[in-house]
C-alpha cells in the first residue's frame, strides 16, 4: 500500500510538473535550466532528469556534420556514466539502470547521401525541407536520462550532489522534486550550491 502511494506520489510529480512530457513548450523548455525529480523508496533512487538539448550540445536542430553527430554522441556517453552526473551521500547505492534519450530534432541527424537519385528528385514531395539544412529555429531538443540506484542498507540518502555543472557550463540551474516514503521536498541546484539534502 505504501508502495503504491509513493507510486502515485511520483506519478504526479513527474507529469503535473511536466518532466517526462515531450512536450517543449516555453513553460517547461527553459535554456540554460534543467528539471530533477529523485524519488527515495526502500533500497532504491530513481533519478530522472530533462533539459533542452542545447544546454548539453550547444544546439537543438538535427545534426548535419560528423562534428555535430560526434557531438551527441559525446554527451550522451557523458550521460551514460552516473558517476558524472551525480553522487548520492548517506546510503549505499550503485547504479542498476541508465536510459539516455535525445528527443526531438537533435537525436534524428539528417541522412544527406542515398536520398539523392533522379528518380527521387522527379517526386513531388522532394522540396526545400527537405534540401534545407535542418536548422528550423523553432525546433526545440530535449535530453532525458533516467538512473535507476539499487540501495543495499535501505537507508534514505542524505543527499544527492549533481556534477554537471562543471562538464556542462549551458547548463545554470536545474530545479529538484523529491519524494521518500517519509516526505517530500524541492529545492534548486545552481553551479555553486549543487547538492539538495532529503530533509
Ligand atoms: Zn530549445
């Protein structure tokens, strides 16, 4: 039963404050911000964190050089290893899942070779999309990581402390919901205050 309200606690924190959502609208897409949530439960931490893709990458639209193509591919193997993101403090905890995910424009890099026989440049729907160099100034990109901690002495964690600001300086402010089985709390996380305590 607990389970289940803490289940539903995060439910709720995670879609009303928008993280997972796709969605890049102004309200949630801020460049330069990120959104946290942690949620504590017994011998686990989940970590879920959104930001605008530019705050990693330095652009949103889809990659059209090998340079930009590197680029992702770079940071999501920045994001890949907790160890650069985050450390927990008080509870022993090592990570057991990781999921990284580029969404919107920037994780579809443009495919500039094999579209271009005669046959295809005879069809009607070969325009200026699709010849245009993929920057679509109002095409927004957002990075989503997930960090799933298995705990072995089910204590809540003291704190968790966040190192991207460091690798990631586009990165200025990443604001944190928490939820445990005994509260919940928020806080914001700035390049020189990058812990948040679960108390
Ligand atoms: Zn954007």
């Amino acid at each position: 039963m607990k389970k289940n309200l803490l289940a539903f606690t995060v439910f709720s924190l995670i879609y009303n404050g928008g993280v997972c959502a796709r969605s890049t609208s102004h309200e949630i897409h801020n460049h330069g911000a990120g959104r946290m949530t942690v949620a504590i439960e017994e011998g686990a931490v989940q970590v879920h964190l959104t930001s605008p893709a530019v705050n990693f990458l330095g652009f949103e639209y889809s990659p059209t050089s090998q340079s930009e193509v590197d680029s992702v591919v770079a940071s999501k193997a920045v994001l890949s290893s907790p160890e650069n993101v985050l450390s927990i403090q008080g509870s022993n905890c090592s990570i057991s899942r990781v999921q990284v995910s580029v969404l919107g424009p920037a994780g579809r890099p443009r495919v500039t070779q094999e579209h271009h026989d005669q046959e295809h440049h005879d069809q009607e729907h070969h325009d200026q999309e699709h010849h245009g160099d993929g920057r679509e100034p109002n095409e927004h990109s957002e990075i989503a990581a997930e960090y799933l901690f298995s705990c072995t002495d089910n204590q809540v964690p003291d704190s968790v402390n966040v190192h991207l600001f460091a690798r990631f300086p586009g990165l200025q402010k990443i604001e944190v919901n928490w939820v445990s089985e005994s509260g919940q709390g928020a806080g914001i996380l700035l390049p020189k205050s990058s812990s948040i305590e679960f108390r």
